[in-house]
C-alpha cells in the first residue's frame, strides 16, 4: 500500500478507528489535566480550557463508536466478542460514559456559575483517563 494514496488509506480496513480513537482520549487527558491543575492551583482562568477539551472529546466520541462499530461489522465480519476484542468494548463504553460525565458536570457548572464545581470530577476524570481502551489493550 502506497502511504500516498489517499484512497487506499481511507478506505483500509479498521484504519478510520485506530486513528480516530486517540482524539477524544487525548483531549479527555488534557482536559482532565487542565482540570487537576486548574484545581490545585485555584486558578479559574483555566475553566475555558478545561471545557472545551472535555467537549471536543465527547463530541468526538461520536464518530469513534460509529468507526469502531463498522471496523466490527466489516473488518472483522461481526465476529463475537471475546477476548481482547470484548475487553476493548467494554472499556470504550466505560471511558466513554466517563467522558460525557464529566464533561457534563463542567457544562452544569457553566450554567450555574454561582455553584463551585464538585470535586468528585477529579477522581472520575482520572478513573476516565487510566480506562481508555488503549491504556490497556491497544488500538
């Protein structure tokens, strides 16, 4: 495969997911740095920051089920999930549930600027980040 040809690695089998899955883990950890920093220094200028990466990695959890779901259906012929495969699953779902809680915890906050944020966003966002698929499967 020609890694200049942009149909060929378009169109390659599993190749969407692998590389779209580490969008929304990263910006899950940034965001959740951001967060943890933004916390211990009580500095709420990075509040902005910390938002808007939780948001993108929510948002951006959309297109990551949907590839992961056609790398499952047409790369792997629907095979049943065991293993590896099902572990990875299970984590994906997890780490994404993670994700969208805390994003939208920090969204409620933007909405009720007079309540602090609660501070169980910090264990969760580190439980998020540690249970990301590739953290301990691989892509």
């Amino acid at each position: 495969m020609n890694p200049f040809d942009i149909k060929s690695v378009l169109l390659a089998k599993q190749a969407q997911h692998v590389v779209l899955i580490h969008i929304p883990i990263a910006l899950f950890i940034i965001g959740v740095t951001f967060d943890l920093v933004a916390n211990w220094k009580k500095n709420s200028a990075l509040a902005a920051p910390t938002y808007y990466n939780l948001l993108v990695a929510a948002v951006s959890t959309l297109p990551v089920v949907v590839t992961g779901i056609i790398a499952w259906r047409w790369g792997l012929e629907g095979a049943k999930l065991r293993g590896n495969l099902f572990l990875h699953w299970i984590l994906g779902i997890v780490s994404r549930s993670l994700i969208w809680t805390v994003w939208w915890v920090h969204y409620r906050a933007r909405r009720q600027p007079d309540r602090p944020l609660p501070l169980y966003r910090l264990p969760v966002g580190l439980v998020g980040a540690l249970l990301s698929p590739d953290t301990w499967v691989g892509s």
